[in-house]
C-alpha cells in the first residue's frame, strides 16, 4: 500500500474507516474484531458464525480503500457456531 498523501487519511484513520465499515456491513455480527494497517498490508481478525459475515468484512474493507488494490489483505475471521441457548 503506498504511504498516505496529505489529503488521504493516515494509518490510524484508515484502520479505524475500515473497522467501522466493518460493522456498519457486518451488523457488528464479528466478535473480538481487530483490524491491523501497515503501509504493506491489512489484517481482520475476529470470529463470526457464518463465511457470509466474514465475506461482508472482506467487502467492507474493500469499501474503504478501493478496488482494484494492490494492498494484500490478510483476513483472519474464525467462522465458529455460536453457543447454543437451549438445554441439551
């Protein structure tokens, strides 16, 4: 990812876009979000109950920084079920 320009969020700014977006897309359905911005790559990491949720975070961020992109994006999201509430 090349390094911000003056008119261009920094880092900081960008990681928290992205995360935002994230849960704007996702209905905040991902637990222990993290998101990580390094001029050489972007990391989600968390866990979610279906791959449809971790798909609408890959959309996400691609919301905030564009497509097409050369930034790899490395995503981390546990697709787990969730704990159930009834009794066995």
């Amino acid at each position: 990812m090349r390094g911000p320009k003056a008119n261009e969020p920094g880092l900081p700014e960008l990681k928290e876009s992205i995360r935002r977006r994230i849960l704007e897309r996702t209905g905040d359905r991902i637990r222990d979000l993290e998101v990580e911005v390094t001029e050489a790559r972007i990391e989600i990491r968390g866990r979610t109950a279906s791959f449809y949720i971790k798909q609408l975070a890959i959309q996400g961020t691609l919301d905030v920084i564009g497509v097409p992109t050369t930034t790899p994006i490395e995503v981390n999201v546990q697709v787990e079920r969730e704990p159930s509430s009834e009794p066995r």
